[in-house]
C-alpha cells in the first residue's frame, strides 16, 4: 500500500502544467460539459415558462402531442450545437505562472488569471467525466461575486499538479510579502508565516519549465488511465480527515432538513392534471373516490382515518425524495484540512468540492431546527465573504461549508477546530429586553388583529372575532419565542449571537474581522435606557436587539478597539 502511494505522488509529481506558447484546445469529452451547461439553462427558464402556459390549460396533454415533442428536439439540438461552437472556440494555455483562457463566439473574452491572485482552486468530476479520467478546474479570485475561470476539461492528475503549483505559489507570494512588510517596518515581531517548504519550491521552479510543454500535455491528456481517477477521487496524502459523514448521517439530514417544499410549489400547475390521473387510475380498478368517502356511506371517523392516511403517504413520499436529495449532494462526505484550508467534499454523481482559508472564514453558525433538537443533531456552517446579489445555491455556494447533521459533540469539537476555544453554548447569554414582545405586537401585529376584531363585532360574526383573537394569541407566542431565544455574549475573544423561534442558532465570530458596529436607538428606546447593536461583517450583517444602552455602548467600544489594534489580515 505504501509503494502505491509513493508511486502516485511520484507520477503527479512529475506533471508539468506548463503548457507552453502555444494556445491548447479541450479534450473532446468537454463537449458533454457545454452540452450539458447548455440544457441547464434552457430547463432553468423552462422552469418560469411552464407556470405560466399551464394557466387555464391543460399542460400535460399538451406535453404529450407531437409539437412538444419537437420543441423539446430542436431545444436538445440548439443547445447540443451550440455546445459543439463552444468547445471549438475554446482554449487556454499556462504559460509563466499565468492560466489564460479565451472563450466566447459573437463576443470574444479573454482572462489572464496570475497564480498569486487565485484564491482558492477546486476540482469538480461531473459523472459524465469520471469514467473517462476527466476534471473540471474552476479558478476563484479574491472578490469575486462569480466564478472567475474554468479550465473546463483536464486530465485529472493535471488538475491536481496545477491546484498543488497554485497553491504553492500563492503561500510563497504571502510569505514574501510578510517579509517585505516586515522589513519595512523594521519590526523586531517575527512573522509567524512560516517558509514553503524547499523541496516543495525547487518541484515548483522545475514544473515552470516550458521545453516541449504543449507535447507533455498532450501526451498526458492522451495517456490518462482510468485508474487515476479512481484515486484522486480521495483525500490527498497531505491532508488530514476532520470528520465523514455515513450514509445514516445523511438520511438524518435528509428527513430532518426537509426542502421538497420547494419542488411542490414549482409542480402546483400540475395538481389538477396529477389528480386527474390518479382517479382515472382508480376508476379503472374499480375504485371511485366519491363512493368511498361519500357522506351517505362513510362515518365521520372513516373520513378522518382516510385522510390521516393520505397525508402520512405524502408525507413519507416528500420524506423520501428529501433523503434522495440529501443523498445525492452528501454521499461520500469528506472534511479534511491541508495546512490552513478547509475542504469539502461530496456527491453522488458530481463529484463537488468546496474549500477555504481557515483565516477568510467570518463566522461559525451551528443550526438546530425543532427536529434537530430532538434527535440531538447539529447543521454547521463555515462562511466566509459573501458578494452581493449573488445567486448560488447554499450548499453549493463557495461561500458556506456546511457539515451536514453532526452529533452535538462533533459540533463543538469541529467549531473549536476553526476558532480555539470557541464556547457556542452558554449560560451567560444576555438575553434581550421584554419590550421586544410589547414594540413588535404594537408595530407589526396591532392593526391587523384590531381591524378583524372590529369587524367580527361590527358584523356579529363570530368566526372572524375568534380568528382575531387566535391571531393575536399566536403572534405573541412567536414574538415570545424569539424574544426567550435571541442573547448575546462576548468573552474577549468572540462573540456569540444565539437566535432562533421553534430551533435555535448559534453564532460565533472574531471582534477583528468586523467592518462596521452600528448601535440604533429610537425615542421610546432611549427613554427605557435600551439599544440595538448590528455588526457587519464580510459574510454578512447580525443584528441584536433591544439591549440594555451600557452594555451595548462598552460592547461597541471593545469591538472598535479590537478592530483598531490588532491590524491582523484575514484576506
């Protein structure tokens, strides 16, 4: 076992990701990539189309006639087409420590990504790549609100020399300039940076080599084996594993973290269709919905056991297709660490993989919903700088790391991983002011509640004088509800945020990597001696409120000072 492994690091030490003068095209498999890109995004406008046709009309019918079936050809086919001109107008090269890229076909653009300005390199296995030895390399930069570049089909050892060479490049960028500060400064501090490794330095220096560079990619795009993916699928030698998640883990987080909500409000045109279908089914078995639960056959009794056993069937249907989707994201989940980044990695089919800077991470958010509570099972994020307006999605996103429905213990151990001493759960969470409850039921609640009381009196209509007052006793179970959950802590180090209605969230971040403090104060808060605070940070703002005024202020000021002081980067 140890010879393979030395012989691995051996043959992708030997990559050169150099690829010379010369401009290099894709591998023919990267067509499916475009191909598949391009199908996306048609089904994704298809998505707001549908919706729209289906009103008034009858939309499976419809998707059953020969013209669907033509439009739905001639979409494949443009989108098919139009991935084949994408590949061949395509092509990059890796010349002096810079990946360039041209791509486009009306419009032409061109991207010269240096290493020392990539901030983060990962690899992505799309099935369709893996039987073929094939990686996705998606290039981010610091401040960006999209991926920056993809280098879209590469032999999977040569994704893997490249991200190596970047990274390496990027540490030694980092540790020369916390050199060259240091000895502007002339600061007597050592830089706690330490030096990249020589033997790591010298592979570089002879990786940079251009000789015959276009040939060696060539032949290496040429001779990949299957084998080699099978074996960077897995965690690198220089890795340490942090935590896994079994399969039992993820059917946890599967039916504890339920989003198949969202696929029935987008299917809702199709209820009326789907119902259709099903009693027609049932016709032709001899079964007729009105007859079983027809008033004059079924008692009261058999009517509500049907139903409950109707909605507990949909239930565990919606249960189930959340476990698929939680299956399909997590399976084979792997946490690990090299260095200073974190890395994750999942999936099914596509093999996805999601890394950050221990320094980039703002905050740590342990969620717990109601069910959470129960089984004793925690949902931890990791988030870094987030870009306004972006739109990816949260699991997705190279933003949040999430380790997915993790035991208590294992929160608390992976959170103090991150950020030492890092005490999520506390007794000396000050919890925010009663007024809370009394500010938003005046606020928000008052008018609504006082309009449905007038009117049920007005009109003697007692339903609707009930519905107000189960309205105002179910606002303020909410509003007390938050108020009893929502507390704030700081020790020095961090501070902690708790909030939350039904669950209950945890957050913890460092007062240095804060960029604004605002304190609010309205007349009747003022005149009640409380505040409310909001930081902001890079991943995003936290808001507390209704807290005492001298607390909020001395909070304020040690944040502030903290900020000032320590001068610590965090880019």
């Amino acid at each position: 076992m140890e010879e393979q492994e030395i012989t691995s690091l051996t043959a992708e030490s030997s990559v050169n990701v150099e690829t010379g003068d010369a401009w290099q095209r894709l591998a023919i498999i990267a067509i499916l990539y475009f191909s598949a890109r391009n199908i996306k995004n048609s089904a994704q406008g298809l998505i707001y189309i549908i919706p729209a046709l289906a009103i008034g009309s009858n939309v499976l019918s419809k998707l059953n006639s020969p013209e669907a079936y033509i439009a739905i050809g001639t979409l494949l086919s443009l989108a098919v087409g139009s991935g084949l001109i994408s590949f061949f107008m395509y092509t990059f090269r890796v010349h002096n420590q810079h990946v360039e890229i041209q791509t486009g076909v009306f419009q032409r653009r061109y991207t010269n990504l240096p290493f020392w300005r990539i901030q983060n390199v990962k690899i992505e296995h799309p099935f369709y790549y893996r039987p073929f030895g094939y990686a996705l390399v998606v290039l981010d930069t610091a401040g960006s609100g999209k991926e920056e570049a993809n280098i879209v089909a590469v032999p999977v050892s040569y994704a893997n020399a490249l991200r190596k060479q970047v990274l390496a490049e990027k540490k030694k960028e980092e540790y020369s300039s916390a050199q060259s500060s240091s000895n502007l400064n002339d600061s007597s501090v050592q830089s706690p940076v330490k030096s990249p490794d020589k033997s790591s330095n010298q592979s570089a220096s002879e990786h940079l080599s251009s000789d015959n560079g276009a040939a060696r990619f060539g032949v290496l795009a040429g001779d990949m084996q299957k084998g080699d993916m099978l074996e960077n699928d897995s965690v690198e030698s220089d890795e340490e594993v942090l935590n896994t998640r079994s399969i039992g883990d993820i059917v946890i987080h599967g039916i504890t973290n339920n989003r198949v909500w969202i696929i029935l409000g987008a299917a809702a045109p199709f209820y009326d269709d789907a119902i259709g279908l099903v009693s027609d089914w049932l016709a032709d078995k001899g079964l007729q919905l009105n007859q079983i639960v027809g008033e004059q056959t079924v008692a009261w009794w058999q009517f509500g056991l049907y139903a409950f056993v109707i909605l507990m069937m949909i239930m565990a249907a919606m249960a189930l297709l959340s476990v698929g989707g939680a299956l399909f994201t997590f399976y084979g989940y792997t946490l690990s660490r090299s260095d200073d980044r974190y890395i994750r990695r999942s999936g099914l089919l596509n093999k996805q993989e999601v890394s950050m800077r221990a320094s980039r991470i703002q905050m740590i958010t342990a969620k717990q919903d109601w069910l959470d509570k129960i089984l004793k099972r925690v949902n931890l994020y990791f988030e870094q700088n987030s870009t306004a307006g972006q739109q990816v999605q949260e699991l997705m996103s190279p933003n949040k790391l999430i380790v997915p429905s993790v035991t208590e213990q294992e929160a608390v151990e992976l959170s103090q991983e991150v950020m030492p001493d890092c005490q999520l759960h506390r007794d000396d969470y000050l919890g925010v002011s009663k007024r809370f409850i009394l500010h938003w039921l005046i606020v928000a609640w008052s008018v609504p509640i006082l309009a449905l009381f007038i009117v049920g009196i007005v009109s003697s209509q007692l339903d609707i004088f009930l519905g107000s007052i189960g309205l105002l006793v179910a606002g303020s179970l909410l509003l007390t509800l938050r108020w009893w959950r929502w507390g704030i802590a700081a020790d020095g180090k961090y501070v902690y945020v708790r909030r939350g209605r039904i669950g209950v969230d945890y957050l913890c971040f460092e007062p240095y990597k804060i960029q604004q403090v605002i304190v609010k104060q309205s007349v009747f808060m003022r005149r009640h001696q409380l505040a409310s605070i909001k930081f902001v940070l890079a991943s995003g703002s936290v808001t507390v409120p209704f807290l005492p005024e001298h607390y909020v202020k001395a909070l304020a000021d040690s944040v502030l000072y903290e900020v000032e002081s320590t001068r610590k980067s965090w880019m």
